[in-house]
C-alpha cells in the first residue's frame, strides 16, 4: 500500500503520524505550508509543498501540484481539511485515480458567509462536501460533535466506516517533562530560559497556550480573572496567569480588542498577569510541567465550528498536566474524565471552577496521573496512525471482496 496525506495546514502531529505510518508502508504527506504564525517550518522538511493560487481567498491547486500528487502513485489517500478547495480537489482526483480514500471530518458546524455572491458559493460548497462525506471509503470524525455535523447538519447517512477518533499526540516528547522530580525544577528551568523574574517560581501559575482569539475564549478567560481578583483570590492563593506576548489580540473580533487590551494591561500592572515570550516547541513540555493549571476557554460559536480539536488539550494530558477547560467542540472527547471541564462562554463558571481548584489544589492532583494515563492509552499518535491503516486495510479488503 503506498499512502499520501494531504493536510492544508502543517502541525507536528501530522509529522509525527507520518513516522509511524512511513515505518510500516511507503508514505508521503502533501501540504500548503505552516498556519499563520506557528514555529512549524522546519517540518516542511519531512513533506511535498504545493504552491497553490488565491482565488477569492481560497487555496487553488495548479495543475503541476495535483501532477506531483498523482506522479506519487497512492492506493490509499488520507485528506485532512477535506472541506477547503484543495481539500476537494485531492478527494476528487483520489477517487479519478482509483485510490481508496480515507477522509477526517474536523469541522462540527456550518459556516455562515455574508454576501448574496459568498452564501452562493457556500451552498454549492457544501453540496460538494457532502458527497466527500458520502463517497469516502472511510470517514473518521474528530470528535461527537462533527459525526454529529455530519449526520445531523449535513444529513449524510453511512451505514459503514464511520468512526470517532481525535487525532493523536506525540506522548513520548511530552513525556520528557516526567523526568523532573517536581514541577519546581520546571519552573527554575524555564524562568532561566525565557528570562522572566525568579520571584515568579513560589507563585501558583495558571497557564494559557495558544492564539488569545475569541474563538479560544481570551475574552471569557480576561473577565474570569477580574472576578477571581475581585473576590481576592488571586492574591490570597499567590496566583499569576501566564499568556502568550506576541499573541495576536482577538484577531476574530476587532470590537472588542480595545476593551480588553485595556482590562489586560491593568492585570498586568497589578502583578496577576505575566506576558511570555514565544517558546521553542522543543522547549513545550517544560512549559507544561511547570504550570500548576492549564486552562483551555474555548466559546461554542453560533457560526461556525467551534474548538475542533486542540493540540493545546491533547498535549496538556499528555505532559500530565491539570486541565481546565471549556465543554465546546472537540474538547470533551480528547479530556473525557482527565481534566475539569466548565460550561463555555461563562466567564463565572469558569472564575468558580478556577477557584475551586486553589482553594483545593491538593484535591485535583490525582487528574494529573488520569490525563497521563489517557494519553498514553487512548491518544498516543502510534495508536492514532495504526487505526487510520487499519479503517484502510479493512476498506480495501472490502473493496475487492
């Protein structure tokens, strides 16, 4: 079996698949390039870049790129993002050349355009994917939320290979972490390396990973630290939240930016909050052991899908790290009973649950040993692949019967 993945955007998990599988049968992964600012570019070295053309802000593959694709002679396809238009494109000539297709469904709702001409192009859009999702030997949904969208929003029926299975992470390099004999030495490690104050090692860090968007909640999160200041806790249980500096501030919603840079830079100012440096991605799982809580805000969006599947949620179980995050999108099948999960868009609930958790720190640590036991069980990357080549096998055997 020779298999090509195809993933419009690049994240270290794709890579990481693509070693298992390349281990077992030729593999190549196809690919646009990196998403927005994340530090992944040095795994362009492991894929074939196609230089696709814009048009009306869509990725359109050119003939030379679906010729490098084809040139690569697949049996089996395995397309993620199979919902934008090179998406499209690589299911359709996977199905012209004969390949069987294995298709991810990350969404897990429908996105709303404005304008009479977009709404247009989105319905027929939406026709096209839900053939994909019909014709595709196997499907495997990210999460109850988009077998849902499928089933229900999309109203597709498959009566076969259609299963539910988050994307994996790589537990073995957030295992790392485990070597420390406590998080103290973590955090000594890390304040050297990204030269913030040693006074910050005796305070209890609650850490956010990630783009401070409104789709990840920085909204929700921001007012949940002004509640938790104004009943004092954050003072009285020596707590300082940890977020990223060169994090683009609510790139998705430009009305609110101002408000909260202001509300952040006051939280700033009184020592509850500390701006981060952009951090190495080798240098993630210490960033990890050392916070005390990691919390993950995520909004359900009325318009669009919400969290689909966070990296950020999978590679805190796997680090062992206490987790607090929201019930929105993907999120509740990656956590399951590892990590606290709160009502989203809820800036109390989440204010009550964080409070909960350093009046009672000692209470949740037994979560810590739990989220490094589901990952190593259910979301080790290995185990991801090996189901990916199995749902394969099992379609091609199927195939020729």
């Amino acid at each position: 079996m020779r298999i090509a993945v195809f993933a419009p955007y690049l994240y270290p998990f794709h890579t990481d698949m693509l070693e298992t599988l390349g281990r077992i049968t030729p593999t190549k992964l196809f690919t646009l390039g990196t998403y927005g600012n994340y530090p992944f570019e040095e795994l362009l070295r492991c894929t074939i870049s196609f230089k696709p053309v814009k048009m009306l802000g869509q990725s359109i593959l050119s003939p030379l790129d679906l010729l490098k694709f084809v040139r690569w002679k697949p049996n089996a396809v395995i397309i993620y993002g199979a919902e934008s238009i090179a998406g499209l494109c690589v299911f359709f000539v996977s199905k012209l050349i004969g390949a069987t297709t294995l298709v991810i469904v990350e969404e897990n709702s429908i996105t709303s355009l404005n304008g009479i001409i977009l709404g247009f192009i989105q319905r027929i859009k939406r026709v096209a994917v839900g053939f994909v999702y019909k014709l595709s030997d196997v499907v495997i949904a990210e999460s109850l939320a988009s077998k849902k969208y499928v089933e229900e929003m999309l109203r597709v029926r498959r009566s076969k290979h259609f299963y539910i299975n988050p994307h994996g992470v790589n537990v073995k390099r957030f295992a790392e972490n485990v070597d420390f004999k406590s998080g103290m030495e973590a955090k000594e490690l890390l304040l050297k390396s990204l030269g913030l104050s040693k006074d910050l090692i005796e305070k209890l860090w609650i850490c956010f990973i990630g783009e401070l968007s409104y789709c990840k909640g920085a909204d929700v999160l921001i007012d949940a630290m002004e509640i938790l200041k104004e009943r004092d806790v954050l003072r009285k249980y020596n707590c300082v939240f940890f977020l990223p500096r060169k994090s683009r501030l609510f790139p998705d919603r430009y009305d609110l930016k101002r408000i909260y840079i202001q509300k952040l830079a006051k939280l700033i100012k009184e020592g509850y909050v500390v701006l981060y440096p952009p951090i190495a991605y080798s240098e993630m799982p210490t960033f990890y052991r050392s916070a005390d809580i990691v919390v993950l805000p995520s909004r359900i969006l009325k318009h669009t899908s919400s969290d689909r599947s966070p990296n950020v949620a999978l590679e805190a179980l796997a680090a062992g790290s206490l987790l607090v995050a929201s019930y929105a999108g993907g999120i509740p099948d990656i956590v399951g009973d590892a990590g606290l999960l709160v009502k989203p868009n809820d800036s109390h609930a989440l204010a009550d649950r964080m409070e909960d958790v350093v009046k009672h720190y000692e209470k949740y640590q037994s979560l810590k040993k739990r989220a490094r036991t589901r990952a190593v069980t259910k979301l080790d990357i290995r185990l991801y692949a090996f189901t990916l080549l199995k749902n394969l096998c099992k379609a091609v055997k199927g195939r020729l019967m």
